[in-house]
C-alpha cells in the first residue's frame, strides 16, 4: 500500500518491433508512490460455502503499534487506550496458547484462502494523518500450511515493496480518485452548455426525458458527487523500486 508523492517523467529506448519509434528515445510520465514497509498485524482464514466465502477465523498479533490502534478509535485522546489490551493476553498465558495454536491448525485444516492484515506505517511519511490505513491482502502460492506458517513467521514484521513487487512487472493500480464534492453536470459528466439566452440557468440538461415514461432514467445526466471514487487502472510497468536518492533524483 502506498500513498502518491507527486509526478516526473523519464526517457526511455522504445524496444517494440515495427513500430517508427522503435530503437529511439521517448519521455513518459512516471507517478512517484511512497512505499513504507508495511507491518503484518494479523491473518484471516475463509472457508467455502455454498454462498461463497466466509472468514472463518481471524488472529491479530500479540503487539498493536499505536498508528494501528487509532483506526479502531473516533477519537484517540478521548479514549482509554485499552483496545486489545485483553486480546494480548492470549500470547502469554498458557490455555491462550493452547487456543491460539488450535486456531492455525484449525485454518491449516479448514481455510480455502488466506489472507494476511497489514497495517501502513503512517509515522514515516510527511502527513498530517496519524491513523494507519489497514487492508487485507490474499496470499497466493504454496500450500494452505506453508501460508500460514509463513504469517506466523511474519507477524509484527516489516514486508519492504522490494519483496513483493520487482522491476519491470506489470500490475494494477487500485485507488481513489480527487474529491471534487457536489457538483453540476457540466462539470460532472461534461455535458454541453445551453445557449446564452436560456431561461434558469446555461450549466443543465434541458430535457431529463419523455412524459412517458414518468420518470428520470439512470442514462441522464444530473448533478452529484464528483471524484473520491474507488477505481482500478490496468497494466501499469514498475519502473523501478529503488529509493529517490539511489536514483540521483
């Protein structure tokens, strides 16, 4: 998970045959995204069902970095700062143990699919906000027990990109886009503008539809919410993981 730092761009040697622009140097706009190590807090087993999955058992490690336990609070001066405190107390008395150990065998046994709990490390970047973000993220190759002795190997640990995403690889980009709030329908779907001499206003649609059907269909344009939108980009190259400084930039 990573938070976007800004833009450059980069020049390149184009390697595609049959292309004009092959062989020759080419710029192209690169998006910059700090990527502290993420920290594994937890793991969650599912199992199928005839409705699909379901979380059949969820473990959180034994210790909680404070920037991950604000997520779990409105407000964090005003609370008591207790939140896991009693769950804790499972990794060190000896019928928790017992419990906890029954538990990864119990996913080893049961689980369809693993998937790990990370939490960002808020802390080290230059923002106001202090709350982590917490995502869950599937685990993929090697058995259901090899997954889970590898979360339990991992719990508390750092995982650095570098581990996870590599040179030149081919992923999808998951995000939301700039908040923009209400807004009018030119601004929101780009819909003409009425002429000067329009009666109420120039930024509308001037037909939202038929009498008949005697409602607004979904097709038309109308006023709303604009931006903070949850999307998904395909195919973006990993240019490169190294830090900024190794870069010369």
């Amino acid at each position: 998970m990573g938070y976007k730092a800004g833009m450059t761009h980069i020049l390149r040697e184009v390697h595609r045959t049959g292309l004009k622009q092959a062989k020759r140097e080419s710029v192209e706009a690169v998006t910059i995204i700090e990527t502290p190590p993420v920290m594994v807090v937890g793991v969650v087993g599912y199992i199928d069902t005839v409705r699909g999955l379901r979380s059949f058992k969820t473990i959180f490690a034994e210790h909680l970095s404070d920037e991950c336990k604000r997520r779990f609070y409105k407000s964090w001066y005003k609370s008591k700062k207790k939140a896991f405190t009693k769950y804790a107390k499972k990794w060190t008395d000896e019928s928790g143990k017992k419990q906890l150990e029954k538990d990864f065998n119990n996913m080893k046994k049961y689980c369809s699919s693993i998937r790990v709990l990370i939490h960002t490390q808020i802390r080290l970047l230059p923002l106001k906000a202090k709350k982590a973000h917490i995502m869950e993220v599937q685990l993929n190759g090697g058995t259901i027990s090899e997954k889970v002795d590898w979360v339990k190997e991992k719990l508390e640990q750092p995982v650095p990109v570098s581990s996870v995403f590599y040179q030149d690889e081919m992923i999808d980009v998951i995000g939301v886009t700039k908040g923009h709030g209400m807004k009018g329908v030119t601004s929101r779907w780009g819909v003409k503008k009425l002429p000067r001499k329009t009666h109420k206003g120039l930024r509308k649609v001037a037909c939202i539809g038929a009498w008949h059907p005697s409602r607004v269909g979904y097709t038309i344009a109308r006023a709303g919410q604009k931006g903070y939108h949850h999307r998904t980009e395909l195919n973006k190259k990993v240019r490169s993981t190294k830090a900024l400084v190794e870069m010369g930039m």
